[in-house]
C-alpha cells in the first residue's frame, strides 16, 4: 500500500493542527508520568499519541551512534520487498528502499541499554498498562528502520478490517467500561525529527473505528491526502498507536537519515508473532534486566502466577496470585501446577 509521492502535484499539506488539544498535539510533557485524562480522550479519539521527550538527547546520541556501528547489517527492501507501489505518491524517488535492521535486543552490554529499555521504561510502562493492561508483552522482533532521501515510505496497512472489508480479529480496538482494549500496540521510539513535510510515519486518525474498507486510492495517497496526518516530532519522542489504526509512511524528503525504532506489544494471552518459539535468543535474556525479561514471557493469562510490573517499572511482588490450593489439583490432574 503506498501513500503520498511528493511530486509538485500532490504537495498540498496533510490534515495538521494548530490547536494544543486537537489531532496528535495532547503531547505528554508530565515529570511524574502518568496517562492523562486528555491523552485517553486523544488515544480514543484518534487512534494514537505522542508522548515527549522519554529518551534524553544523551541517550538519543549513544543509540545512533551504536545504530553507526551496525549500519552494515541494514538490509535494504529492493524489488519484491518494496512496500509501495510504482509511481504512486508512497514510491519515493523509485529506487531506494526502505532500510530494516533488527537484533539489537541481544547486543552485548553496554551496547543496546537504551534499545532494551524501552521495554520496562518508566515513562512507558503506565501506557502500556492503560493500553493493553498489566503483563503485556513484546509480541514481535522489534526493528530499526532507516529512510535515506528518496527512499519509499509504506502504503496505508494495518486497521480492523481485511483487505476485502471483514473484520480482522489480529488488529482490534474496543474501549470499554473505562478501559482500553488493543490486540496490539505499536511502539515507535523517534531518534531524529520529524519536521512538517519530512515525511516518515502517517496515520488516519479515528481509522481504528472503522467498519467499511479504505479506498484503494487513498491505500496509495492517490486521493483523501487530506485525511492522512504526519505527526511531527523530535528525536527522544516515542509514537504510541494501535496497529488497529490504519498507518504507512511517507517518502523521506531531507537529507540526514530517518531512523526510528519500531516495537509492537500485545496483552498478556495474546500472540501474533511467534519469536517467543521455543523461546527469545539468549543473547537478548542474557543482557535483558529482570525487570525487561518480564516483557519477553510468552502468553498466558494474569491468574496464572504472570509476574508483572508497578507503573514506575519495578517488579509487581503482589501480581498473579494463583492460589495453592488450585495449583496442587492441577498437578494432581494434569501433572502440571498450571492447566
């Protein structure tokens, strides 16, 4: 899917705000973190946030220059693996692709400290604990993405429903009772800026409500250019959005490298990726905390004695409680505490 090609005939801007509190601008800037009622309003509304500045610039300088080290691993989407179609307003300059380098998790201490701790960041965890509740965890093998100036940006995806207008259960959003339901959660940690018409990351705000198909020239930034919104943001910023929300990315257009680290979470029980089998690669426990090792559990329920996390990002002692007495008929039953 591809979705806007920044020829002299389509630079009409995208949908953008100027208010504080309208589209992607409910910006959390709190020193006591902690999801606030307007940013829920927005998450709701639109479909995703941008929370500010949760890495420093010092951190932000140590993960691109541990990014520098490993540029030689980029593995760059040329032909069959482009993620645009040719000569639509997603195809960049036609020719350069996308850049992905993944594995970072595992990279020998100190070398990765930043990347792993997004998975227990105490800016963090309170967002995910509203957005996809207590014990969640990395579903997929997180990886950075690189953009060079004209590299192709990624056709509109994602969103509840299927290419022929059915709902898709992997990509579901519900809010109900005052809490939020994901079926999974983009993490998207920002290590340069992203200024209005740079391009990179888009979005269709509310589009995780949707019950009617996209377009298929809108999937391409052919039309309804006006519907599909850039936020900008700064090197440290971190996109929060459901990947039930319809999303691409749009041609690089400045000079420096966009790069930007991609993580997807999903609640406790739920699985789509499956890099949880038979297990995480050792390199990335072996250097993970105990704390972010949490995160990397496979699925399975909160009763089920699930060790979770506070909303500062310490180990829950008082989390999933399962009571001795069930655990001991289980293993009588099953041979096993857990059913």
């Amino acid at each position: 899917m591809n979705v806007y090609r920044l020829s002299a005939s389509l630079r009409r801007p995208l949908l953008r705000c100027t208010s504080r509190f309208c589209c992607s601008l409910p910006f959390s800037t709190m020193s006591v973190q902690e999801v606030s009622p307007q940013e829920k309003f927005f998450f709701d509304l639109n479909g995703y946030i941008v929370v500010r500045n949760v890495l420093s610039p010092e951190e932000v300088t140590a993960a691109n220059a541990e990014i520098d080290m490993h540029t030689g691993d980029f593995q760059e989407r040329v032909g069959k693996l482009r993620n645009t179609v040719e000569n639509t307003p997603m195809s960049g300059d036609g020719k350069t692709g996308r850049f992905d380098l993944g594995g970072f998790l595992g990279w020998k201490k100190p070398q990765g400290d930043v990347f792993r701790s997004i998975l227990a960041h105490p800016k963090l965890v309170p967002y995910l604990h509203a957005f996809i509740g207590k014990g969640y965890r990395l579903d997929h093998q997180p990886l950075i993405i690189g953009q060079k100036k004209g590299s192709e940006g990624f056709a509109l995806h994602g969103g509840p429903l299927d290419r022929d207008g059915n709902l898709y259960p992997s990509l579901q959003y519900r809010y109900v009772n005052g809490s939020f339901y994901n079926t999974l959660l983009a993490v998207s940690v920002q290590f340069c800026d992203h200024n209005e018409g740079d391009g990179g990351f888009c979005i269709v705000p509310g589009s995780h409500k949707i019950n009617v198909k996209v377009p298929d020239q809108m999937i391409h930034g052919q039309l309804y250019r006006e519907c599909i919104q850039q936020p900008q943001t700064k090197a440290g910023d971190v996109v929060i959005f459901s990947e039930a929300t319809v999303h691409g990315c749009l041609p690089w257009t400045r000079d420096h490298e966009r790069r930007i680290a991609l993580y997807r979470f999903s609640p406790c029980h739920l699985a789509y990726g499956r890099s949880y089998l038979p297990h995480w690669p050792e390199e990335v426990l072996e250097n993970a905390t105990p704390e972010q090792r949490i995160a990397l559990l496979p699925p399975f329920a909160m009763r089920l004695d699930r060790p979770s996390l506070t909303d500062e990002g310490q180990i829950d002692e008082s989390a999933g409680e399962r009571a001795e007495f069930k655990k001991d008929f289980d293993k009588a039953v099953f041979g096993s505490k857990y059913f």
